[in-house]
C-alpha cells in the first residue's frame, strides 16, 4: 500500500528544513504529481542522493514497485546557501549531489545508509544537512535575498517595491532572486502565491474562498493558475477528492 509521512526538524536544521519526508510506492510501481512549492530537497532512495531543484510546473515523480524515496524539504531560498550553487542552475532538474557540489562540500558526503530503514535515512540527511550547514557559515554571498525579502515576496510585493526597500535597482533583485530561489520575482511570487493557495485547497477551503485570500483576480484565475502549475484543476486538490498521485506540497 502506497503511503507518505512528515515529519517536523528539530534543533538548528528547523532554521533551513521545513520537514523530512518519506515516500512508499507500494507493490505496484506508482508516478506522484509534484507541486511547484519555491522549495528544493535533498531525495535519498536506496544509494541514488539527489537534489532536485525548484519547480515552475508539476513534477511527475516515478518510483518502482517496493520503492522507498526519504527528503529533506528546504525552506524556499535556503538550499542553494548550503550547496554553494545558484537556484537557476537547478531549476526543473534532479541532479546526482556529487555532481552539484564543489570539491570542498563534496568531501562531507559519506556512503549512503544500507538497507530500506526509512528513519535510518532521514537521520542520515539530516546529519549531511548539518554538515552543509556548518560548511555554509562563513558565506556571506551578496547575490542572496535576505529573509525578509522571501516573505515580502510570498506576501506578493511588487518588484519595484521591493527593490526600493532593499535599495537595489530592479536588474539587481532580479538576478539576487534568480540566484535563490531559482526564478525572478514575478515567477517566485506566482509559485509561492500558488503554494498557499494549494496549501488551503487541500484544508477544504472553498476555491472562491482560496480566490479571495490569497490574492487571485477571482476564481476563475485562480483555476487557470492551478492548472497551468499543477496540470489539475483546484478540485483535484480537495481533500475528499485530492487524487492520492498529487503531492500538495513538497518539490
């Protein structure tokens, strides 16, 4: 039987990571639909480490029969600090992480945990997290975003606007947003609008409701954003109707 758990960090990794998770495919092989969410995760399954980058549009995950995939969802903006590598270059790709990281971040993998514990490899991430981590303190990069610039855009700020208050030119925060989170600032604020409003499809919100909080024109514009990101209409990502091969958050 297909199932999918979370579970919420604990210690200095709640600072980067949002949630390890772990995915079953069952006994038959089984395709998940990946929702664009302005995150990026580090996917263990079995000895493959991968990282997958932000997405502009849903994902279609494959897993074979029997398979087992465990995360680390990122907080948006918070990987690509760790990894040493702008978001852009990752943008709707998975990548081995050797591939991904220098040769100084490179030397904190360790080989990969034996076995299908599923807890044994969220333990596992999480200790290469922290490794990264503690690798990343030193670097004070200026072409991130700060914080509070990723909640202004989540709250849907203009990009002039923004740019004002962090006194930048408006070329200057683009390629700063590009840089983290993997897309400019009108693309980040239509996922991480997007992201909220999946999030309350999937509580049992009404989408007229969704429409109206998180900023939609009405409800049809919301449909034709949920469609145009996830591939679905907003019903299919009711709770009572939520297709169980729609992931509603996470990649």
């Amino acid at each position: 039987m297909r199932s999918y758990s979370e579970t919420a960090p604990a210690g200095p990794l709640r600072a980067v990571v949002e949630a390890t998770w772990r995915a079953h495919a069952g006994t038959a092989p089984h395709t998940q639909r990946v929702l664009p969410d302005g995150c990026m995760d580090l996917l263990l399954s079995g000895d493959r480490l991968v990282v997958a980058g932000p997405d502009t549009t849903a994902h279609l995950a494959a897993s074979p029969a029997g398979g087992v995939t465990t995360g680390l969802r990122f907080r948006p903006g918070a990987l690509p600090a760790l990894l040493g590598v702008p978001a852009d270059e990752l943008r709707d790709r998975r990548a081995p992480l050797a591939d991904v990281l220098d040769p100084g971040r490179r030397r904190l993998l360790r080989p990969t945990p034996a076995g299908d514990d599923g807890d044994g490899d969220g333990a596992w991430l999480a200790r290469l997290a922290l490794a990264l981590h503690a690798a990343a303190v030193d670097d004070r990069t200026p072409t991130r975003l700060p914080h509070p610039a990723l909640r202004a855009l989540a709250g849907g700020i203009p990009a002039a606007e923004l740019a004002d208050r962090l006194g930048v030119t408006g070329r200057t925060l683009h390629r700063r947003c590009v840089a983290t989170l993997g897309y400019g600032p009108a693309v980040a604020r239509r996922v991480l609008r997007f992201r909220a409003a999946a999030a309350l499809l999937y509580d049992g919100v009404s989408p007229a409701a969704v429409a109206a909080r998180t900023g939609y024109a009405d409800q049809p514009h919301l449909s034709r954003e949920v469609r145009a990101l996830a591939g679905v209409s907003p019903a299919s990502l009711a709770p009572r109707t939520a297709s169980p091969d729609v992931a509603a958050t996470a990649g």
